[in-house]
C-alpha cells in the first residue's frame, strides 16, 4: 500500500474494528439456548467420548472432557427426543461418571462420588422441529446452525469459514427487498455496485462476482435472464467466504451464497403483509404452511409476492408476480420428501441507466443530470422476464450411521430485453450542450437448467475420533440460447431528455447468437473429524466439464472444450470450554467460463483459485452472541489480462493472476429480549500481479467497509411493543476500470437506515398478530455515485420509504 496507515485505518473506523473485538453484553444466564433446544436422537451404545462429543459439538456446547475418565468405557443408547443436556446425561447411564456445570455455563465430566445415586436423565418430550437446523428457520438475528461449506448440519461457531447468515428476523425488521439488501451489513462483500437494478443482483465478494445456490443447487447464470431470488420466500441466506469447489463445485474464489426457501411446518402460521412507498411502491406478501391431514405426513406450504411499483427512474416500473407452492410427505420416521417450486414473472427495465461521464463525475456547466430523468426511450424499452423452477429434497436415514439425501430441480429462465444506451465517454461523449448519441440492445435469451445433488452421510467413531463423513455425486447440464442485435437511435439531451424519434428495432445480423450446452459432473468426498475438543475437516473432490457451442451468425460454427479438475480442502480448528474457537483452513475453486465469446475460435481456460485464512470465533457460554475475525490470503489465477507483446502489438491470453488480503470483522447478537445488534468491518487490499494493469486495484472493491444495524423493542411499560431500529453504512472509493483511473473513481460513502414498528397486539388482545412498520434506506438522502467505470456513472440508491401493515395468526 502506497498510503500511510492514516489513511487505510482512520480513527473512525478503528472504533468499529475494536468495538467488535469486545462482547456485547455483561454474562447471560447460565441456560443456554443450545442446550434447552430439543432435537430427536437415534444414537447407538458406541465409545463414550465420541458420543459426547458429537452431542455437545452439534448443540454448541463447551465440554470438557478428561480421556482418562472415558477411557474404556462405552455410552448407553440415546433414543428419543432430548435437550442437548438431556442427551448428554442418557449417554452417561451406567457409566459412573455425570456432567457438572460451571458457572459460565460451560460442562465438564466427573465422576460420581461413592454413595451418591445419580439423578435419571432428563427427557424432553417436545417436538423435535424446535431444534434449529442449517436448512430451518431462526428464531432471532442469531443462527448456529449452518450447512454452507459443508453440506452438513455444522454448529456455526465450529465451521473454520468465514460465514454471515441474515435471518428471517432480520430480513423483516429492514424490511429487505432483495439480494443486495439482505446483504448490505455482512463484511467482505459490495452490493448494489451500479445502484438500484430492478433486473438483477450485483455483488462482489472478497473481489469475485458469488455463485448463487438455492436449497443446495445452483441458480443458472447467463448474460441478462439470471434469476433474481425472491427474499420474501426465503428462511436464511448464508454469505461463504472464499472457495468452496471442493464440496460445490463450479465456484469463484471470493464465496457464494446460500440460501433456504421456506419449507412446510407441521405447526400452522399463516401471513399477510401489504406495504406502500416511495415511488408509488405497492407490495403484498403472503406465506402460510400447516398439516393437510390430522397425523401431519402431508403438509404444505405457499408463498408469494404481488408487486406494482414505480422506481426512481421516470417511466420504469418494478412490477414482480410470484408464487412458490411446497409440499412435504413424511413417508415414514426416517424418510421425507418435500417438493418445491416457483414461478414469478417480472416486468421491469433498468434502473442503472448507463449514465455519461459528463454532468456527473465530470461538473457540466448546464448542471448534473437528474437522478429521476429517463435517458433511454419508455415507448421502446422493456424487461420482461420469466422464471420458473420445479425440484424436490429427499431424505432417508437407513440407521444410525448412514443418511442419504438428493435435491433436484429443473430451471427456466426466459428473457426479453430492449434498452437504449448513450454514447460511451471514450467513443462518444456528450458535446457543449448536452446533446449525445444514443445505440439500442435488443436480447433475447433462454437459460434451462437441470441440476441434481446426492450425498451419502455417516456418522460413526473410529476408537476417540467422530466422523461425519459425506460421499457425493452431483450433476448439473444448461442449455443457453442467446442472441443479441445493436442498433442505433436518436440522440438526446442528457439535460432535457425528450424523445422525439420513435426507435425501430433494428433487422440486421445479429452480433451474438448462439447455443451453448454445458454439462458438468462432480464427485465428492469430505470427512468432519472431532477428537476432544480438536476439531479437522478434510475433503475434495474431481469435476469433469463438458462444453460445447454452436455460433449460428458464423455459419453455425462449433466450439467444444473439455476440462477437469480437482479442489482440495483442509481446516482444523480447536473449541475451548471459554467459547473460543480459533480456525486455519485451506480451500481451492475453480471456475469454467459461463457466456461464449464472440469468436468461436476462442475458448477459455477455468480460472482457479487458492486461500489461507485464519480466523477466531467466540460464543460466550450461554449466550446468543458471536463475534467473528478471520485474515485471508486469496489468489486467482488464469485471469484474462492484456499486455503488450513482440512489435508492441496488444495481446490478451489467460497469465494473469490477482490477488487479494483482507481482515474481517463481524459481531451478531441478540444481546437481550430487547436489542439486537449487527456490525461488521472489512479492511482489503486487492493487486493485479501481470499484465498492463500490474500493480492495480481490483474492480468495484473498495479498501474499507463498516456497518452497524441495532433494533431496540420494548416489552414492557409505556412503550411495550414499539421499536426502533438504526443501522450506518460506510463504503470505501472504488474503481470501476481496471485502469484506476479518475474517470473510473467513486469516493467513499456513508448512509444511514431506519425503521420504527409498533406490535398493535400490545395495545389491545384483539390485535394480536397485527402489526404497522416503517422502514427508510438512505435515510437522510446521501448524494452519491456508486460506481463509475470510466466511460459511465451510476448513481447510488436515493432515499427510499416504505409502510408495511403485517397480520400474522
């Protein structure tokens, strides 16, 4: 780094960083919610210290537990449903041995004194859907379960990741819209790089575009008809850090992101939320789940969302029809299926809008071009999009050691799409008064996808070390059409925008069109081992890719490329009794090119990916907080770069190689029944290491970030039942060229959110389940460019206000 510490780490921001590496709140109550959560065991009479330790490591539990008080000795069966402490004491039957507990909440093993008789084991008769699972929702901001990086139902605080999880509760009290909203208060990540986009989500995470996977597959990704997730259907989205190919497969370096729909619950609930806003926003939500017979083997679940708004761009609506129905069939104890499926239609344009340098990063005497007015051409311009999707989850448990579980989906995506475009800053830049000239992009493109996912998982010991080992075959094939035509318009006057013209679609040849099929097949294998309180994963995994294009504007010229790949992955981790729990793993990726290039000749190696990152984690004992911190050392390699060869001739091939080092700060807690906080902080330094850009910043990455979201309810006195909630978001400069250059420099920005809600149940019992919220972004309207890229700009999101009114029963 060429600057001095003053300017990488400002007071300010130090503030943030050392806030989080101190807890947020005083000793909690010895009852930890781990251990009074209820789950059904089936575990079988095995050696006892694995038995102990698989049972407090998937509670969240701190264990102490001597090898020379275990040895030898042999758990009694644990059958049944059970509290985690309750578990713990049926295993211990018979032994001579029995759990004391701290008063920090921690356990410890100790022998029962002569003459004393030891107390039965506590049985929990609840039901076992109380017990948080990775694929279940969350009670709170909190989540301790995950199965991002793993596939494997992992205690959060023991996955040696960097892993952020934005819960239901959390999605509602800020009122999130989409991705790039849900994603705003994690670390590592940039979302809404070109502002508000209507059409899809843009992020970057450590510096690399995620993969998004939905119920453990992944979404397809095209050019312009990629699926835009619907947050209202979703229980949790968990962000992973860094690669992951070893278990999923086809993944950037810098993570992906998870996400769980809503699934069927025996338990009836039912939702409906309507909400007005800024912009003529008009939303209505709704969600209900419950049995469809007495026993409860068949329940179902439906979603969806109906939306017709404006946006902050004249004449682009945001129009959203969605329904996602669900299905679940408890065939037997050990065997579930449960359908899951999707259709929504949107009708919308963009909102990014492509705007010049002129009158916004460069000051126009004339003045800046307004963030409302529409450049493009409404009678004209349209995205119409259609998704849909069909699959299912499938699980059976064969017995105590070996499970089994498939997912399935089948995928469309169907885009139209025509846009007007102004002239590029380099090419053809706005004159004295205003006046620029405009281009058309006429698309259409078809994405089909079908994906499947079968792993086996045995959980077993080996003498004092527990396995979960997974074995897993997946598959997936996508089948893209794509064709694109430009064409060209009226100028207008970036201004005073009137359209004066009608814009034709133009007939010519088009310059993509293209069919491209892509399969891909993976085998996996991974092993979870626990010894005491060591904790090492070890996995990989081989991938074939089989890529073939066909160039229909190059007299159907073909393109095949085949490509294989293994992707290792190491972690090991230790889990103090205090609650801290520090990692160092080692993790690769890898990543085949998704869209053709323009010339069939041209075919394009993976890019691949390697990190170190350690990382400490801390839950004190009983309580729902944990703090997170992790340095990464990140490489991509096989990166397209330019550079200038023999006779100082331009030449682009795939030497290049970026890397990327950061620190990562997070806190989460449900510090008390009343406040619930979020702050997270990120400290980057991204370098291109070849080419004509040597030594630059990566794109759309800025150096630093810090957030911080906290909501306060009342639940008793005068305010019980109202609350508020505030959250700051602070982003870095960054530079949309890889040239660094001015032209392409945003400067750093705050913004500030808000939302007040009121729980009309507590003023009268007759409104029980009703409910009033009102939720701002960019509270105080911060002026702001998002990115620019050296040729345009992009604004960034204007304040927005929405009122929600929610009846639950």
């Amino acid at each position: 780094m060429s600057r001095t510490l003053d300017t990488l780490l400002r007071p300010s921001l130090l503030a943030v960083a050392i806030a989080l590496g101190a807890p947020l709140a005083s000793p909690l109550l010895i009852a930890a919610e781990q251990a009074s959560s209820v789950r059904a065991y089936n575990l079988p009479a095995a050696p006892l210290a694995g038995t102990l330790n698989q049972i407090a490591s998937q509670a969240g539990l701190a264990l102490t537990l001597n090898p020379a008080l275990a040895s030898g000795k042999t758990s009694a069966p644990v059958q049944g449903p059970f509290d985690a402490q309750g578990a713990l004491r049926e295993a211990l039957r018979g032994t001579g041995l029995q759990l004391e507990q701290s008063s920090a909440g921690t356990f410890t093993l100790v022998a029962i004194p002569e003459g004393v008789m030891a107390l039965p084991a506590t049985n929990i008769t609840g039901q076992a859907g109380q017990q948080e699972s990775a694929w279940g929702p969350v009670q709170g901001y909190l989540a301790t379960r995950t199965a991002a990086g793993t596939k494997t139902d992992t205690a959060l605080v023991e996955a040696p990741r960097s892993i952020s999880v934005a819960t239901r509760e959390q999605m509602q009290d800020r009122n999130v819209q989409n991705l790039d909203d849900a994603v705003k208060y994690m670390p590592g990540i940039v979302s809404a790089s070109y502002g508000s986009d209507t059409r899809y989500d843009w992020m970057r995470v450590r510096g690399f575009e995620p993969t998004q996977f939905l119920d453990g597959l992944p979404l397809p990704r095209g050019v312009y008809a990629n699926p835009k997730a619907e947050t209202w259907n979703l229980d949790r989205i968990a962000l992973l850090r860094g690669p992951a190919s070893s278990v999923y497969g086809q993944t950037p370096p810098g993570g992906l992101l998870d996400m769980v729909s809503r699934r069927p619950s025996a338990e009836s609930s039912h939702a409906i939320q309507v909400q007005y806003g800024s912009d003529n926003y008009r939303q209505i939500n709704f969600a209900s789940t419950g049995k469809i017979d007495d026993d409860g083997r068949f329940l179902y679940g439906v979603s969806g969302v109906v939306r017709d708004a404006g946006t902050q761009v004249d004449h682009i609506d945001n129009k959203r029809y969605n329904i996602a129905p669900s299905l679940t069939w408890n065939i037997d104890t050990d065997t579930k299926l449960t359908l899951l499926s999707q259709f929504t239609r949107d009708d919308t344009g963009t909102t990014s809008q492509f705007l010049p340098i002129q009158g916004t990063k460069i000051k126009s005497p004339l003045g800046e071009i307004s963030h409302h007015k529409n450049l493009g051409d409404p009678d004209y311009e349209f995205y119409d999009r259609t998704y849909y999707a069909l699959g299912y989850a499938f699980e059976h448990r064969f017995n105590d050691t070996w499970q089994f579980k498939q997912n399935l989906r089948y995928t469309k995506s169907e885009l139209s799409f025509q846009q007007l475009t102004v002239g590029s800053y380099a090419y053809s830049p706005a004159d004295a008064a205003g006046t620029i000239s405009r281009s058309t992009t006429n698309v259409d493109e078809n994405i089909g996808q079908f994906a499947l996912d079968n792993h086996f998982q045995a959980d077993f010991a080996t003498g004092d070390i527990t396995h979960t080992v997974l074995l897993g075959l997946d598959h997936q094939r996508t089948d893209t059409s794509f064709r694109t035509i430009y064409g060209t318009a009226s100028s207008i006057n970036i201004f005073n925008p009137v359209n004066s013209v009608p814009t034709v679609r133009p007939t010519g040849d088009a310059y993509y069109d293209y069919n491209q099929k892509t399969v891909q097949t993976g085998l996996y294998a991974q092993d979870q081992m626990a010894l005491e309180n060591w904790r090492l994963t070890l996995g990989g995994r081989e991938d074939w890719v089989h890529q073939g294009t066909t160039y229909f504007n190059k007299l159907d010229a073909t393109n095949t490329d085949r490509s294989k790949n293994f992707s290792g992955n190491a972690a090991l981790s230790y889990v103090f009794e205090s609650g801290f729990v520090p990692y160092l793993s080692y993790a690769e990726s890898f990543q085949p090119a998704s869209n053709a290039s323009v010339d069939p000749v041209k075919s394009y190696k993976p890019t691949e990916g390697q990190q170190w990152e350690l990382g400490i984690k801390y839950q004190p004992p009983g309580s729902n907080t944990l703090l997170s911190a992790a340095v990464y050392d990140l490489t991509q390699k096989n990166v397209l770069v330019t550079r200038i060869g023999a006779g100082n001739q331009s030449i682009t091939d795939q030497a290049g190689e970026v890397k990327v080092k950061g620190l990562e700060l997070e806190a989460v807690s449900d510090v008390t029944e009343n406040l619930k906080v979020i702050a997270a902080y990120t400290l980057a330094k991204s370098e291109v290491q070849t080419g004509i850009y040597k030594g630059n910043r990566l794109q759309l990455m800025p150096n630093q970030q810090a957030s911080l979201w906290t909501d306060y309810t009342w639940h008793t006195g005068v305010l019980d039942g109202f609350g508020i909630g505030f959250g700051a978001r602070y982003t870095g400069n960054t530079y949309g060229d890889q040239a660094n250059t001015w032209l392409g420099k945003a400067n750093a920005y705050t913004v500030f959110d808000g939302a007040v809600h009121y729980d009309l149940g507590r003023l009268d019992n007759s409104l029980k389940g009703a409910s009033v919220k009102l939720n701002a972004t960019n509270l105080f309207n911060k002026d702001y460019l998002s990115t620019c890229d050296g040729n345009y700009c992009y604004f960034g999101d204007q304040r927005s206000v929405v009122a929600s009114a929610t009846y639950q029963w």
